[in-house]
C-alpha cells in the first residue's frame, strides 16, 4: 500500500509538479474545518485547469474544485483525491452599442471586488450582491442571491472546462437551468464542467431595487431620499453585519439551510398552524417560507451551542464554529436542527452547505 501510494504521488508529481500533497484544508474554508487533501494545487491559469484535470484523469483520482471555501464543510478526514483551487485572475469591461457593460470575470476572482468595480463604475446590476463572500467561479453554481437580487439577473454567460470532453464551452444564463440557490452545475448533468470565466451584463442606466424589507426600513428609518449606488452598497454591508458573525473571528459557511419552497397545499396547513409566519408566493402553487423564521421563533434555536458548534445568536440559520468543532459535529448539530424543525412543523429542510469528503 505504501508503495502504491508513493508511486502514485511520484505519477502525479511528474504530471503536475506544483501540487502539494496532504495539504490541510481548514484553513482555505471559512468554517475553519477540514482535514488534509491527499494532492492540492493552485491553478493561476485556465491552462493550470486543464493540466489538473488531465492528471486526475490519467490517475483516476477524483477531483474537487474549491473556491473561497464559504460554502463547504470539509470532511474531518478530508478528501482523497486532488483539490483544485480557482485563482485565475482576470476583468475585461467591454462598452456594449447600448451603453450597457459586458464585464468577463475569471473564475477566481473574488466576487465582492466586482461588485465593488461594478459600482465604482456606476454600473447596475449586482449591488443588492454586496458582501457576499466567495469567487465568481463558484457564483452561479448556487445562483447567490440576496435582497430580492440573485446572479440570473445579470448574468449573460458562462465559459466551462467540461472534463468529458476536455474542452472550454460557452452556455448560455438559460443553459445554466438557474433557480433559487439551483443551477445545472449542481445536478449530475453539470458535473462535469467546471467554471473557468463569467460575463455579466451591467446598466449605465439601472433602478434601484429596494423593495426589500430590511433596505426598505432602512431607508425609511433614515429618511433616506436620494439614494445612490455606494449608498445602497453600504447599506446592504451594514445589515449583512449585523446579521452574520466576522468572518475573521468565528467560523462559518453563512447561512445553512435553504429556504423551503412549499406546494400551496402543504403551506395551507403550517399557515394555519403559525399564522404569523412571514412567506413569499413564487406562483400560483408554490410559497417560498423563511427557514430562519421557523428556527427562531418555531424551534427557539438562538444562540443555542453544543460543545464548539452553535446556531449564530443573531440569526440561528448561521451555524458557527467557536473554537475547534469538527466536521461530524456540524454536521450532527444540522441533522438535529433538520429533525426538529421537520417534527415541529412536518417539512423538510436541505442544507445549502455543500460536504465535501467521507462523513
Ligand atoms: C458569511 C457568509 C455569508 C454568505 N452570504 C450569502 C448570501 O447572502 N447569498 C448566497 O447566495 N450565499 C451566501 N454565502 C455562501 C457563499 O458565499 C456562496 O455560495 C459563494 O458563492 C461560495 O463561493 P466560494 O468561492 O467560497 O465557493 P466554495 O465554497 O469554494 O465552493 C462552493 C461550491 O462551488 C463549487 N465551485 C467553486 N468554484 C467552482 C468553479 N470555478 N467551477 C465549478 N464549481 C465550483 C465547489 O466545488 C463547491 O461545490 C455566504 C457565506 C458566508 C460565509
């Protein structure tokens, strides 16, 4: 076995001389957990992405990519194959005919720098985004959204290496099969494509969406009138600060769970049971329902800990690492939440984290 494994590390050393072996990933996700990764590597390039993949698949070893690492929970026994990690650099604003902005992001780039840009530049489109950790690789797997804006809104299209076919391809936004926190690169059908560039599409001439309750009370509680893109930026981080720990402080992967999208007859019933719960009607059949709602004030999970791990104080969707939790126990700690909330009001939650490994 020993043999084997030298062997096989010297294989893919040959190939990808870079690449570092039992690398321990905690400290490239927000959560501060994880255990090692048998080979990781950096790629700057698209070309690094190309010779990465072709050595996992000369090897047959399987291959995670990471970004920022704020949305994972890594396996305390970490991942058994190669972790590519997404730097490439890169933004191109090209002036469209109509004066919009067609701005190509590298996949590593962070995603709240292009938001930053974006603004400086006066450009629409992604303010209401402002915060959000992460890089625009990994933007439209889970379609980020916040303050009643999601990516789909301004996303043209997305360049992808496709492992299969070990070739860069472009897919359309309607390509991507975007819903809410959805898209196709987390179905069996995107899996093998990995993001490697994204344009957007901004406006010179845009409006403000601030129909959102908390922007909306923010801006009435200051009587706020004439109200400019950095403002809006800067209101947006506010809030985001009160609602989410420093990421500099505490471990965390934002918010755990995906809001449930209920069929209108399912949500008759929990109407009728919490008549105070707030909701949002996608369709005619379906009513999206706030699970950080159901947490607080259905389940009373407010700064509830056990050991090391602990639903944020602030907003009990936010779970948290305080000090040295493991992955098992995150992981255990959501299960609970996942079972409480389904025998106190008979839905079922799905976590948005996404686990990495063997758990
Ligand atoms: C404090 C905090 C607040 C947050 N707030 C929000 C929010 O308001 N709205 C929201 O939507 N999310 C939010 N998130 C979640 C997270 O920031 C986003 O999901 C972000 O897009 C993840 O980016 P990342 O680079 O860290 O991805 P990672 O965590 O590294 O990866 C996430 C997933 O994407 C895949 N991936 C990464 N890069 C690529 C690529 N180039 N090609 C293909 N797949 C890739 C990974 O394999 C993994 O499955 C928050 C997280 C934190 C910690």
């Amino acid at each position: 076995m020993v043999h084997y494994i030298s062997a096989m590390q010297d294989r893919l050393l040959q190939l990808l001389p870079e690449a570092k072996t039992n690398v321990p990933l905690a400290p490239y996700t927000t959560f501060h957990i994880g255990g090692p990764a048998r080979y990781f590597f950096i790629a700057r390039q698209k070309e690094d992405l190309v010779h990465a993949v072709e050595a996992a698949k000369k090897l047959h070893i399987p291959l995670f990519i990471l970004g920022g690492g704020s949305n994972v929970l890594v396996s305390d026994k970490g991942f058994n194959g190669l972790v590519v990690k997404i730097e490439i650099q890169g933004i191109d604003w090209k002036q469209q005919k109509d004066e919009n902005v067609r701005v190509c992001v590298c996949a590593g780039e962070q995603w709240d720098h292009v938001v930053a840009l974006s603004i400086e530049k006066n450009l629409f489109g992604v303010e209401n985004l402002s915060g959000i950790p992460g890089t625009m690789g990994a933007a439209p797997v889970q379609n980020i959204g916040a303050y009643g804006a999601e990516l789909k809104d301004t996303l043209d299209e997305v360049e992808v290496f496709n492992k299969k076919t070990t070739q860069f391809e472009k897919l359309s936004a309607d390509a991507c099969k975007f819903h809410y926190r959805e898209s196709i690169f987390k179905k069996k059908e995107g899996e093998s494509l990995i993001i490697s560039e994204v344009s957007l599409l901004l406006k010179t001439n845009g409006q403000f969406r601030v129909q959102y309750k908390d922007i909306d009370r923010y801006l009435s509680d200051h009587q706020i009138k004439n109200l400019s893109l950095s403002m809006l930026r800067n209101i947006i981080l506010e809030i985001r600060q009160r609602k989410f720990p420093d990421l500099r402080e505490v471990g965390t992967a934002g918010s755990f769970f995906k809001n449930p999208i209920l069929r209108k007859k399912e949500f008759q019933k929990l109407i009728a049971k919490f008549p105070e719960m707030p909701f949002y009607e996608l369709d005619q059949d379906r009513v999206k329902v706030p699970v950080a709602w159901i947490l607080d004030r259905i389940c009373r999970l407010k700064g509830k800990t056990k050991g090391s791990v602990g639903a944020y104080e602030r907003q009990p969707l936010v779970l948290i690492n305080t000090g040295n939790a493991t992955a098992n126990e995150v992981k255990e700690f959501a299960y609970e939440i996942i079972r409480n909330v389904k025998e106190k009001t008979g839905i079922s939650i799905e976590s948005e984290v996404q686990l990495v490994g063997k758990f």
